[in-house]
C-alpha cells in the first residue's frame, strides 16, 4: 500500500535510520490493513439463511419487502462490495457515491456506484445525493434501508438546501477548511444549509427500518459530526453554524448571501432545525461504528510489538494545530531517548486523530506533511529516531501525498540541498520540502478513512 517504500528506505543516511523507516513503515501498512472497508464489514456483519447479523442484532430478512443500500465517502464503494457479497440476492436496489476515480477496482451488481469530488464538492456529487433521498422516499414501513457512511461523505454527499446553490456552498467549504476549523465545527455548518445531513436522510427513510454502518473518520466518534450525520439525530442549531463563521471572521465578508439569508431564517424560527434525539423518525434508526481509529491504533500496536518494539497508545483523539503537535511529538520521542520515559527502547508511540492547520502561507501541504516537518526541526542528528504521519485515507489537505515520514537527518539533508526547512514551514509548504528530499510517502486513495495515523520510533 506504501508505493515508494524503497525509496523512503533508500533515504536514510544512517542504518539507525533505516531500521527505524522499516519499522514505521510495516507498522502503517498493519494499521491500514486493519480498517479495510472489507475487513470492517466482514467483522461485523454475516448472514445465517435469511439471517442478517450486525454485531448483536439480528434481522429477518423474509420480514422486509424490499432491501435498499444508500451512502456516501470514501470507504463507500469497498463497504458496498463486501455488502453485496454477504447480502446479495436481497437486495433490491442502490447507489452510494463514492470518491472519483476509484469506481474502476470496484465491481458491485445491483448498487450502483456514483463518483463525485472531494473535498470540495461537486455537480455529480449532488444528482447522486438528490438521487439517494428519491430512493429512500420510496421506502415503506416493511422495508429495509441500509445506509453506508465513511468519512468524506460529507462532501460526496452535497445536496444545498432551496435557494443555496452548489457554487455558494463550494465557497463556503473551502473558507472553512482554509481558515482552522475543526472537522466537526465545519460538519456543524454543512448540515444547516443542507437537505441531506444533520439527521434529514433518517427523516426521509422514516418509517423504514434504517441500518447505518459507520466507518468513523471524526475523532471520538460522535454519530452526528460523522460525514455530518445523515442518519443521527443532530445536536447543533442554526445559531451554532453562525456563531462558528463569526468565529473564524468568514460571517461578514465571506459567506456567501444564500447561506447568510438560510441561517437567518433558521435563526429566527421560519426554517425548522434539523432533527434533534428524540424525535420519532429514530425510532427505527441503528447505528453501528464499524471501524474507526482506535481500530487502526491498536493494530499497529500488536504489530509493532510483533517486529520487537515496546508499543505505547498515547492516543486516538489528537486534535490542535499540526505544527504543536509535531514539536510535542518530537519532545515525547527526545524523552524516550534520554530515559526510557515514558516507555522503554525500543520503542513506538502510536497516536491518531485529526490536526488541523491554519493557512497564512502561500504554499502547498497538508496537516500530515506539516506535522512532520515541525517534528523533524526538534530531532535534529538525533540516532535512530523517525516519525511518519499519513492521512489513512491516502490523501493529506489538498495534495497527492498521504503524508511524509522525517527523522534525525532530515534537517542536515535539507541544509545540505539548500532547503530552509523554517521557511517552508511559515509558508505552509511542507509538500515541496518533502518533495525535494523525497521523503513524501504515496499510498494512493486507500479506499478508507480513519482520521490520522501518526507513528514515532526511537531504536
């Protein structure tokens, strides 16, 4: 899955550095492994006859009239093909759109697989939600719906809200992902200028029976921030999405007026909210977590004490800006070399989540890439130290890279090429610092998304 492992191999200038490369890198591969849509689907579910078991529930399927498969993410086509695999001659129909360009390695019969953009979303994106919400409202009370959500499914799932058009809310996705925000502050917006997320796609399958399978990409899972939790019951408001775009100075100038008039109305009462718990359309509704990062963290824990490393979780809830998080990184891995603190050499310290970066340089990165680079400034000619961090999705912010892997070299090879690593980093350019020392590592879309690996190794 690491396509240039040799030669992420090939760049360390000590043998320390090497074995701690190798060990990074067996030890991602193990992790993206373990939250395989496939994998995840098949540990979950199973069919008995005309029994379908999903963890605890078990599902009668001579009880249902008809069988519907929805969704949307990146995971979505791999979970709708081990889904068709298990429930097959049941189904009557589907469509899940899943991420451009990846429809070709897939091969499904009756759910039809729709690609569409991301992260900004696009025309194809919303004909395939508009046609996911026709297909729930055909739905019945004796009928069975089956909805697949992994993470980028908010923005392969757009369907604007009347009188929002597709362009107004392009806009408003990239200020938010340019400006800081949280991954759920910017779900919280997206789902009150939408006619799909925030509990409505629950609302407009209601009274069927609704199965969601959720492989969560949003850190600690809360079901109604997961691709902005179409099927869970919505806990923010119209004043949350305001007060998070005044937050971010983006409600006076950058907000485009569709959207201002939208949650002004919603504000004042004349639009209704989102569905809330509690409410009747739920009623019918499970949820189940099929996958998500601590699933990854923990795999690459046995893995890496089945290579002969002393493993330590230290988390799978990281969030802040990437660039303190990298340089605290860096000072757990300098505490580790000097003590044994707080876990014995050799030793790996796994952590996951999802950073964020604020954008004031004119370069081009990723929160993964820039998370390294400001690790690699604080481990400088240190010996047999390495950290990777990757995006499990295969794509980190708006590059072609999953991430980047740096160790104690990293900084002398850069000054030896005449790369001012401080410089990158003010200018958000990590990509091209990495690029120059082809230390940029490239899985290609994994098919998954489980927020953020990231991976230290002291030797």
């Amino acid at each position: 899955m690491i396509v240039n492992e040799d030669e992420l191999l090939g760049n360390a200038v000590l043998n320390e550095d090497r074995e701690a490369r190798r060990a990074i890198l067996t030890i991602l591969k193990a992790a993206l492994h373990s939250v395989d849509p496939r994998v995840a689907i098949t540990n979950h579910i199973r069919r008995t006859n005309n029994l379908l078991h999903i963890d605890e529930m078990t599902f009668d399927l001579d009880g249902f009239k008809r069988i519907y498969v929805v969704g949307g993410g990146k995971a979505g086509g791999a979970m709708a093909e081990a889904l068709e695999e298990i429930v097959g001659d049941r189904l009557t129909e589907g469509l899940v759109n899943v991420l451009r360009g990846t429809k070709t390695s897939l091969e499904t019969r009756k759910i039809l697989l729709n690609e569409a953009g991301h992260p900004i979303p696009d025309e194809e994106g919303v004909e395939g939600a508009r046609r996911i919400i026709q297909l729930v409202d055909k739905a019945r009370e004796k009928d069975l719906v089956i909805c697949l959500i992994s993470g980028g499914g908010s923005a392969l799932m757009p369907l604007p809200a009347a009188g929002i058009t597709l362009k107004d809310k392009q806009e408003l996705t990239d200020a938010l992902l340019k400006c800081g925000a949280t991954i759920n502050e910017i779900n919280s917006v997206r789902k009150h200028v939408s006619e799909l997320k925030g509990g409505q796609l629950a609302k407009a399958t209601y009274p069927a029976t609704l199965v969601s399978l959720i492989l969560s990409d949003v850190v600690g899972d809360p079901l109604d921030a997961i691709a902005s939790g179409p099927t869970a019951p919505d806990t923010t408001t119209f004043n949350d999405a305001i007060s998070i775009l005044k937050k971010y100075d983006l409600w006076k100038n950058v907000v485009p007026q569709t959207i201002k008039k939208r949650l002004e109305a919603g504000l004042r009462g004349k639009i209704p909210e989102t569905p809330k718990p509690g409410d009747k359309v739920f009623e019918q509704t499970q949820n189940v977590i099929v996958g998500n990062n601590r699933t990854a963290a923990l795999a690459a824990c046995q893995e890496a004490k089945k290579i002969g490393f002393n493993p330590l979780l230290l988390s799978s809830m990281v969030e802040g800006e990437a660039r303190h998080v990298g340089t605290a990184y860096a000072g757990i891995m300098k505490e580790i070399l000097d003590s044994n603190n707080p876990v014995q050499k050799p030793a790996v310290v796994i952590a996951g989540g999802e950073t964020t970066v604020t954008v004031t340089g004119h370069g081009k990165g990723g929160r993964n890439q820039e998370l390294a680079l400001s690790a690699s400034l604080k481990i400088e000619e240190l010996k047999g130290v390495a950290i990777a961090s990757i995006g499990t999705d295969g794509v980190d912010g708006p590059t072609d890279a999953a991430g980047a892997i740096a160790d104690g070299q990293t900084i002398t090879r850069a000054h030896d090429k005449r790369l001012d690593p401080k410089e990158f980093l003010i200018n958000n350019d990590s990509y091209h610092f990495f690029s120059k020392l082809s230390d940029l590592i490239f899985t290609g879309p994994t098919g998954t998304n489980v927020n953020d690996l990231t991976i230290m190794v002291v030797t």
